[in-house]
C-alpha cells in the first residue's frame, strides 16, 4: 500500500487544473478503497464532475459527518487547496496513525476515526478552469444570468497574447484614477490636486454590443449567476439580491449540493470556504445575535477560540460585521441554509489574511476592510507583492490597439495570486493552520454507543435484556441546539427484533428514546463557571429493557437516519 505522501499531486504548493485535482482524487480512492469513496455529485454545463469524496470506516455506511467544500467561487482557487488538505489529513488519521499521533492528541485521533469526511473541493469547476487559463475575475461561474439581455456588456478576452486577463487604460482628460510615480503598474484613485495624466480603467477584453460611443461600466457581479446567493434559505429574486439565479437550486453547482444535503441528514458541521480576507464569519446572517439560540451562541464562541489559536483569523457574526451595508443582510448563501435548513454547526472561512499582511488598520466592521484601502495601503499592497509575492500582481503598461477602443494600454492588475489567492509559498501554512481547526470541529460530533446489554432469567421461561445506550460525543445526537426542531431531527430509536426466540410484548418491539446530550456546551456556560460548577444530569444515556420468551438470538438495531445504525446480535441465553 502507498504512503500518502507517494500520492500527492502538489495542491499545497500550487492551485490545480481540473485534471490535476479529479487525478489526485482518484489516487486516494483508488489507494484506500477501505476509507475513500468518490462520487461525482453533478456535472457542470461544460460536462466536468463536482467531485465529492467521502473519508472514513465504511464509507458507504451513514455516519456522523462534517463537510468542507471549497471554490464554489471562481477566482478563490485556495479553497480548493485547503480541502484537499483537510481530506489528507483525515487521511493521515485512517491509514497513518503514526503520524497522526504527532499532530493530533489520542482523544481527537479517537473521535475522528469514528466520524464520515465529506469534502467536495471545488463546487465551481468551470469557473476555476477558466480563471487558471486566463485570469480575470469570475465570481462563480463563466456564463451569464441572462445571455439574451439588451445592452452593452463586458466580454474579458487575452488581446495581448500573454496568457493572462489583465486591465485597460485609456487616457481621459475626466479619468477617475492617475498611475503611481513609484510602482509601475499601480494605479490610485485621483484627488483633486493630482496632476494629469488621467485614465480610465476597464477590464481586458472587448465590449459586447458595442454602439461605437456608449462604455458601459464593468460589473463584475450582475452579470453571473452566484452560487452562494443561489441557495433557498431567505432567498430573494434578482431584482432584490444580485446573482440570485432564476430560483433556488437553479444552477446544477448549488443544485448538486442541495440534493446531496437534503439526502443526507447525517451532516452536523459545514465549512464553507473563500478567499479572501483572513476571517470566519458565522450565522446569525439577518439578524443580531439577540435572536441566535443561546447554546448556538456558546458553541460559536469555543470554535471562535479555536480558529484564533490554530488559523490566526477572527471569528464574525455575518449579520453585525458582514453585511455590505449594515443592516442589509445578503439572502440566499449556503452557510444560512447549512445552518437553519440542514441543523449544521455552519460558518464562512475567507482565507488569505492580505489585510494584515500589507499593515492595513482595523476597521469597526471587517466587511469594511474590502472597500478602505487608502492610497498608503495601496502603495504597501504594491510593495509587499515586489518583496513577497514574486511581482505577480502588478505589470507595467504596454500600448495596445483595440479593435474598438483604439489606442489603450494594457497591464496593471492581475490580482488572481496575491490578493484573491494567497501565494503558492504560503499555502502550506494556511492548509496546516485551517486543517488543524476544522479537525477540531470535526471531533465535535455525536459518538452513539451501546454501553452494556444485560441478559437476566426472570424465571425458566421468562428473560429480560436490558441495554444502556449513551452518546460519547460533544454534541447532542439531535446536533446544535437550534436543530431540535427541525422536522426531520429525529431523537434515537433502538428495535430488538428476535430470531427464533419470541418478545412478550411484541409491540415494544421498537423504542424512541429521544435526543441524547452530548458532553460539549461551547464556551460560557454559567454551569462552568467556578462559582457553582455542575454537569447536566444522565440525559446522555437511556436504559431500555423488553422481554423474551424462550432462548434464543436476536438483532439490536440503534440509531437514527443522522447518526447511522448499529447493529448487534445478542444471545439470549
């Protein structure tokens, strides 16, 4: 059998094609049939797979599961990378213990092995192989919403043959923006005492629809459908919520994933990962924390911990830090519908913390970093990408005939590695840092066991078996607390069905038993607090006892759709 390390095709150190990443895919799977299950979850309209790889013991049996997908955006190719690293490591923890058992301490070792991975790497496979051939931005996947719409648009397009989608500029005596003195390619919005020349700045590529006079103003969001306002949870119409699609699930990306979700209620977290940013952001997404489930609340708290310590990035609420405007919620993303609709302990990770790397100052709401970049923090974003990024976002100017436009210049800006992705040297970091937290949630999950089965004679004709079930694991088997009421959480059942032997009360058969506890209450719960420390009770196991006539065996069956089945045979005797 391989190493793992024998099977790797690079994703830590370089953003893979489509062929690359479905290649390194297909050699874990082909490596540990055991432990690795691939699947192609739907197929893009330009016929490639939305890979989804399952990871653990039995990979075909319903187990408690966390998610991780990435890229379901264009341009943000890191996501890719660091799910690939995360499946590795759970990986490393199958078929490596080992070496696991140098990055993980035995109880998580313990926990992860007895939990599902699911990790579909790239939800945008057109979008993504676009962007790796070209450049330019793509927000999530390279066709338009509404291809028959009147106007003028926007078409990006390689016109100077260097393989890469970069910027215009046209000398206008109105222009908005005026080159940098000292940065070649650099170009800053224009104050009023700059002196000319002035530019206009538009994207590489020709306008489609062109009236020979009119430019229309480049957008990069109205035009395309987007994936993450494409999901049903408080979803809104175009009209309302930019990208939303023609409905819920419309695009066959979010389409595959709402279908597999829906399918598989064993899901208790989701990791839903961007670039870029250096930040978690976590539900509530259209309203305050006021009207979060306090318990919810508490859990968030211990995974913001954990992602401080292990990722560097801080955690935010999507409603009170990351609204484009405040109060203003955006509709329609996957993590909302993750959270509310499928009861997952769900958040945002937005990789690549550039704002802190070019000494960018805080601001009150993270979301506001994205839109205050003074001319200061433009200059360092320009010299931190000559020092540290190999000078891959910046490019001088070069003329340019346009077969429109005429006379331009093309160059400047390709921010596809430095600021929409992270550097391929510090990939490895990020992956490490990201893996190592997301295990931690991963661990988190519910852990149902059948603690003892106890077979007594009442008399010579009479038994009793009487099994004690409990939940080992940090959440309630039901998942985050404001799951409990979600139609299809249902509590744990245990069946006893005999063999050749016979119950007394046949229509016990079947027991409900309910939700069980976890162990886990997040962070800040008063029954923690030293003042008056105290545990929650039993209400992690149940005990539940049927009667037998005769001798004989029979089949315990425990469990529920979210947590799996566990079957036993017990000898009555």
């Amino acid at each position: 059998m391989p190493r793992i390390q024998e099977l790797d095709h690079g994703f830590r150190h370089r953003y893979l094609d489509y062929a690359t990443l479905t290649a390194q895919l297909e050699a874990w799977s082909q490596a540990f049939p055991g432990i690795v299950h691939l699947q192609s979850i739907g197929t893009t309209p330009e016929e490639r797979s939305i890979w989804l790889l399952t990871i653990g013991r039995e990979p075909r049996r319903t187990r408690p599961a966390a998610w991780v997908d990435g890229n379901m955006h264009g341009t943000e190719l890191a996501g890719s990378s660091v799910a690939l690293a995360i499946a590795e490591s759970v990986l490393r923890i199958h078929m490596e213990p080992e070496r696991a058992g140098e990055d993980f301490p035995p109880p998580l070792v313990e926990a992860l092995r007895a939990v599902h991975l699911y990790v579909a790497p790239r939800l945008s496979p057109d979008g993504a192989e676009a962007v790796l051939a070209h450049g330019g931005f793509i927000r999530s996947v390279p066709r338009a919403s509404d291809p028959d719409r009147p106007g003028a648009r926007w078409r990006r397009m390689d016109l100077d043959g260097d393989g890469r989608c970069r910027q215009l500029r046209v000398r206008d005596a109105a222009g908005d923006f005026v080159p940098s003195s000292v940065f070649p390619g650099l170009m800053l919005p224009r104050d009023p005492d700059d002196p000319p020349p002035y530019y206009r700045l538009y994207p590489e590529g020709e306008i489609e629809g062109y009236d020979g006079f009119s430019i229309p103003e480049p957008d990069p969001l109205s035009d395309t459908p987007d994936l993450n306002r494409n999901f049903p949870w408080d979803w809104r119409p175009e009209a309302e919520q930019t990208g939303a699609g023609a409905y819920p699930g419309s695009e066959p990306e979010s389409e595959a994933v709402l279908r597999f979700a829906a399918a598989h209620p064993n899901l208790f977290a989701w990791l839903n990962l961007h670039t870029f940013g250096g930040v978690f952001i976590r539900p509530l997404g259209a309203a305050p924390d006021s009207r979060m489930d306090a318990g919810d609340r508490r859990l968030y708290r211990q995974l913001a911990t954990w992602a401080q310590a292990y990722t560097g990035y801080p955690t935010v609420s999507g409603y009170t830090e990351f609204t484009y405007e405040p109060e203003q919620p955006l509709h329609g993303d996957l993590t909302d519908f993750a959270y509310h609709q499928r009861g997952c302990l769900a958040e945002v990770c937005e990789l690549w913390d550039l704002f802190r790397r070019i000494d960018m100052p805080e601001q009150a709401r993270f979301v506001d970093h994205y839109t205050a970049a003074a001319r200061i923090d433009m200059e360092n974003l320009a010299r931190w990408d000559a020092d540290h990024n190999d000078g891959r976002i910046f490019r001088d100017w070069q003329p340019l005939e346009h077969p429109q436009l005429g006379p331009v210049e093309v160059g400047g800006l390709d921010p596809v590695t430095g600021i929409w992705n992270p550097p391929p040297e510090t990939l490895p970091a990020i992956c490490e840092g990201v893996a190592a937290y997301w295990l931690r949630v991963a661990g988190l999950l519910p852990r149902l066991v059948v603690e003892e089965v106890v077979v007594s004679h009442l008399d010579e004709r009479l038994l009793e078996v009487t099994v004690t079930i409990a939940n080992h694991g940090y959440l309630a088997t039901n998942g985050i607390p404001s799951s409990h009421g979600l139609p299809w959480n249902h509590g744990v059942t245990a069946e006893l069905d005999p063999r050749d032997c016979h119950l007394a009360h046949p229509q016990q058969a079947r027991r409900e038993l309910g939700a069980l506890d976890g162990w886990g209450d997040g962070q800040g719960s008063s029954s923690h607090m030293p003042w008056f420390q105290r545990s929650r009770g039993s209400n992690h196991r149940r005990q539940v006892t049927w009667l037998i006539r005769g001798e004989g065996t029979l089949e315990l069956s425990v469990g529920n759709a979210r947590l799996g089945w566990w079957q036993q045979t017990v000898v009555a005797r």
